[in-house]
C-alpha cells in the first residue's frame, strides 16, 4: 500500500550522530526536561525527602497534572545521583504487561541472553547496585508493576523506585504522594504563572494581558475555572494565539455547560475539569485538524513526520497538507514536537490527549483503518531494515531502529491479530535488531507467536524459523537451535532461494560448532556454507 520505505539521510550534529561520552559522567538515562517548570518547591521538596528515606513511592493525580515532569524534576537534582545511576522507564507506550520486564532491562542497559527467566536475570544484575529507578506512567498495568517492583525491591537492598501512576500500586513498603493541581489563588498563584508562560510562548502579545491589573484578575478567574490543571491551562494559553483573553473567558464558560456531557458526567470533578478543557480545545480546533487528532492517536510514543503523512493522510487531509496541519497542532500545545539529535524532528501526543483522540477515532468508525495503515508502516519500515542490517550504514539503522521500538510493538501486536503472515515477515525482518540490539527476549517472543499463528507456506516462515533459531543460538540453547535449523534446512532444500540456503547451513552449523564439535558443524555447512566460510 505505501511502497518502499525510505530512509531519513539526514545527519546528526556531530560527527557520528551520538555524542561522546562525558569523562567522568555519571550512569544513567533521564529525558530532557521541559523548558518551563513553575512552582511545585513544596512537592520537590517532599519527594526528595522520602527518596533519602524511602525505596518505594509513587507519585499519583489525575492525568494532566504534571506527575512526570515532578518526578523528572525530583531525580535530576544532583543530590538524588546514584553511584550505578538513575534511570528512568516510560511505560506509557506499552501495551502488553508481558514487555514489562523487557522494558526495564532494556532500560536500564542490561542485554540478557542467558537462558533463564529474565526477571531472575534482572533481580541478580540489580542485586549489588545502587540506582534509583522510574517506572513512569503505571496505571494500565498496575499489577504487573507491583509484582515485577516488589521482586525487584526484595533483590536489590541499594534500589530505590519511583513511580508515576493515576493509581497507586497498593505495595507494602509504598509511600503515595498525591500530586493536586496548582494553587490559582492570589494575582501570583503558580497556575496563573503557568498559564501566562504558555500564553507568551504562543504569543508575546499576550504580555499585555497579564500586566494589566483588571486583565490579571480576569486570567486568574480562567485558571480557576480550570482547577489549576497544568494540561489544561497549557491547552488555554495556546489559544490566546488567535483569541483575546475575554473572548477565552466568554467562550471557555459557555463551552464547559456544554461539554459537560454524558461521557464527563460520571467523572471526579477534576478529570471533567480535563476532560473537559481538551474537548474544548478539541472543538476550536479546524476540522482537518481535529481529523489529524483522531488518527495521530493510533500512535504510541514519539513518531516523525513521514509516519504521520503515511498514516493519516486521506480523504479531506492530503499527504500534502498533513506537516502543515501537524504543526497548528504543535501550535495548540495539542502535540508536542522535540528535535532528537540524529533523528530529526519527533512528535508526541500526551496520554490523556492521546485517548480522547482515540475515543473520536472509534466514533469515525477508523480504528481499524489507521491501525492498520500504522502496522504496514512500520512493517515496511522493518523490510527496509532488513536489507540495510549489513551494510555500510548498519549503525544508522540501529539508532533509526531503537527509536521506532515502540512503534514496532504496536505494528507487531496489531498485526498478529489481524494478519499473522505479514506479523511473521515483519518480526523475521526485525532478526538483527533482535539478535545484536539486545532484545533477545522480545524477539522470540513475537517470533513463536507469529510462527504458531501463520501458515508454513507464509512468505516470511523460513527467515522467521532462522531468526528463531538465531535467538536460541544467543541464549545458549544449542538443543532447540539445532533442531530449528534442521527444519530450516528442509524447508530450503526445497527453495530456489541460495540466500535462504547458506543461512539454514549456518544456523546448523553453529549449533554443532558451539557445543564443541567442529568435524560436524563444517560437514553439515555443506558446500555453500563451506564456501563461505572459505
């Protein structure tokens, strides 16, 4: 459906595309930080309180209220390093509780290929550390985390956890933080200050509104009415691009009575207040826009701006049009955009923005339309890799790679249960970010679900029972690794394909050679594996 997938040739800052390491830099992965964070001192101060004392706390508030940028705030203070570092985990792309634990090792730089249960494998690795780990938005899988943090905990007397969750986890040991919205009361209350930085970065006219006394009360008045949600009051200074302050005013009230409707009415006061201002800035938005809303939110995590124009683009939203109205979505603080050194421009939708953008998706009856456009993506994204894994620019692949990983997950899930043959071809083609990036683990697990699922004469079975059979090579299983590339074997014998040969060669071959039998592995190569070993 989109063709050939073409890569991104444009170069990072520096030489290589990845800075060098610092000389005596500290371990550790944190994101950047926001260029605006007001207020909350009380809060930091609370929280690096309980870090010095604590091993496990959590952060919770409803969505919107700024409990991800607090915990970032609170461990990148010097005080809070760690000798083995601190490290931060965004579950928020995840959707399968079985990737939790991938996910942390992942994160944390531990490239398991041992054949033991890679949570074991995580408890002994943390066991002698000391590090402070985030696992930041935990709500949909909150049992899953509870267990794999209680494991964790028990291991490893040096780690510290934080988490960032509308729910607490319900863990023994765990010390919860409730995180409110910000004061609004007062001409310098937070809210009021946080509102009028996000009316200066869409406009610096709105200075004017803010300095006038009369005008300052009548902002102070919108922050109220919007319960002092940082989300919604970013939402609301966006606006003040095109509106005036009393014409926000004027049109936010009417606007809540309206939007108060039968979805809102059940919630907690604050989660109508939020609800409620993104259905706001939903419906000022242009209806191209709103469109791009709605489909944007079948991705999970960051995506550039060809994914965006590949999967979204159709009817009234031209691929042509896609950038522009993206960027009046950046302009409403409705999708955030960050520059990623070698990678480009990427974009993200918050969470709660994300699934209100889901809920309009399922009323234009397009869930499964776009999904599916996003799954053949990223699947061709993968073929493309594929053919780029050993050449000249592997390392480019790499990097393009670890940043799609998110995607990748959704496309594979998506499509082994609506399309198990291009699921197999698509994780087959992933071998190499499998084998050699450190996800062993993942890879077969999508490999022996895609290869239960499709039929033997799927395109894509032979690659996906090698790449199987590379995993087994990797974690030391040279039982299953043998038998794999014996039927690999088979099933290339009656092929036309040399590639397909000499790979089922190799992957025989290993298995014998590895345990301590080279007379065997180098007769069983057979002549084009001899050959090429040669």
């Amino acid at each position: 459906m989109f063709g050939e997938y073409s890569f991104n040739d444009r170069r990072a800052d520096s030489a290589d595309g990845d800075p060098g390491p610092a000389g005596n830099q500290a371990p550790g992965r944190l994101p950047p930080e926001p260029a605006v964070f007001i207020g909350r001192e009380a809060e930091l101060d609370g929280i690096h309180d309980l870090l010095r004392t604590n091993r496990l706390i959590t952060l919770t508030g409803v969505g919107g209220v700024g409990k991800s940028r607090l915990a970032l705030r609170a461990v990148a203070d010097a005080e809070q390093a760690r000798p083995d570092g601190v490290w931060w985990v965004d579950l928020s792309p995840l959707h399968d509780p079985s990737l939790l634990t991938m996910s942390v090792a992942h994160a944390v730089g531990l490239a398991d290929h041992s054949a033991r249960p890679l949570d074991e494998e995580l408890c002994a690795w943390m066991a002698d550390r000391e590090l402070l780990l985030v696992l930041d938005t935990c709500e949909h899988m909150v049992a899953e985390c509870r267990h794999l943090v209680g494991e964790l905990l028990q291991s490893a007397p040096g780690l510290t956890v934080l988490v960032t969750s509308r729910e607490p986890l319900a863990s023994p040991c765990e010390q919860v933080v409730e995180i409110c919205p910000l004061p609004c009361e007062g001409p310098d209350s937070d809210a009021l200050a946080l509102f009028r930085a996000a009316a200066l970065a869409a406009t610096p006219d709105a200075a004017a509104c803010f300095d006038d006394p009369d005008r300052a009360v009548l902002a102070a008045q919108v922050c109220r009415r919007l319960d002092g949600i940082p989300l919604a009051l970013e939402l609301a200074g966006a606006r003040l691009r095109r509106w005036t302050l009393e014409q926000m005013a004027q049109r936010l009230g009417a606007r809540f009575d309206v939007l108060c409707d039968h979805r809102t009415s059940t919630l907690m006061p604050r989660h109508r207040t939020l609800r409620t201002a993104i259905g706001w800035s939903h419906e000022l938005c242009e209806p191209v826009e709103r469109l791009l809303w709605a489909r944007l939110s079948v991705f999970t995590g960051d995506f550039d701006v060809a994914a965006a124009r590949a999967v979204c683009s159709g009817g009234p939203l031209s691929a042509a049009r896609v950038e522009r109205v993206l960027a009046g979505l950046v302009a409403k603080s409705v999708v955030r955009r960050t520059q990623e050194r070698g990678a480009g421009a990427r974009y993200r939708m918050l969470d709660t923005i994300r699934e209100y953008g889901h809920d309009w998706l399922a009323e234009l009856g397009e869930v499964r339309a776009v999904a599916d456009r996003h799954a053949h993506w990223y699947a061709a994204l993968s073929r493309a890799a594929d053919r780029g894994w050993m050449g000249p620019r592997q390392v480019d692949w790499y990097r393009r790679m670890t940043i799609e990983h998110p995607q990748l997950r959704t496309a594979l899930e998506h499509l082994l249960g609506t399309d198990p043959g291009a699921a197999l071809e698509t994780a087959g083609a992933l071998w190499f970010f499998w084998f050699s990036c450190g996800h062993v683990h993942e890879g077969r697990g999508f490999l022996e679900r895609a290869l239960r699922a499709a039929p033997q004469q799927a395109p894509g079975y032979l690659q996906g029972l090698w790449a199987l059979g590379l995993t087994a090579v990797l974690r030391g299983d040279m039982a299953a690794a043998r038998a794999l590339g014996e039927e690999c074997t088979r099933i290339a014998e009656r092929t036309t394909d040399p590639e397909a040969r000499v790979r089922a060669a190799h992957l025989l071959s290993v298995s014998h050679l590895l345990p301590g039998d080279p007379a065997r592995a180098l007769e069983v190569a057979g002549p084009r594996g001899r050959a090429r070993i040669g």
